[in-house]
C-alpha cells in the first residue's frame, strides 16, 4: 500500500529487501490504484518517523 501511494505521489521509492517474497511483493505494486478519497486520508496522517534529511542540506 505505502509503495503505491509513494508512487501515485510522482516519488520514486527505494525499497530495501532481501527475501524473494518480499522482492515480489513490492513488484506487485501496480496490480492496484489508491482513489483520490484514500489518498487524501493518507496525505493528512501525521508522521510517525522514518524521516531523514533533506539531501541536499548534508554533507556527504
């Protein structure tokens, strides 16, 4: 579900896995769309971590 609506959104993801069924189940992305209604809903959830920084304001 998170993949696709990262891809709905125009943003590429990088999904990390290293079990096959988990390498298959992230391919299976386009097997549905997410409405415009749940998008929204989505959109409003508060975020609950992972966040990194901005790119291009580190030093790599």
């Amino acid at each position: 579900m998170i993949l696709n609506w990262i891809i709905q959104k125009d943003i590429v993801p990088l999904p990390k896995s290293k079990t096959p069924e988990r390498i298959r189940s992230n391919f299976d992305v386009f097997n549905f769309g997410i409405n415009q209604a749940d998008l929204k809903v989505i959109d409003q959830l508060n975020d609950c971590g992972g966040l990194g920084l901005h790119p291009d304001q580190v030093d790599f």
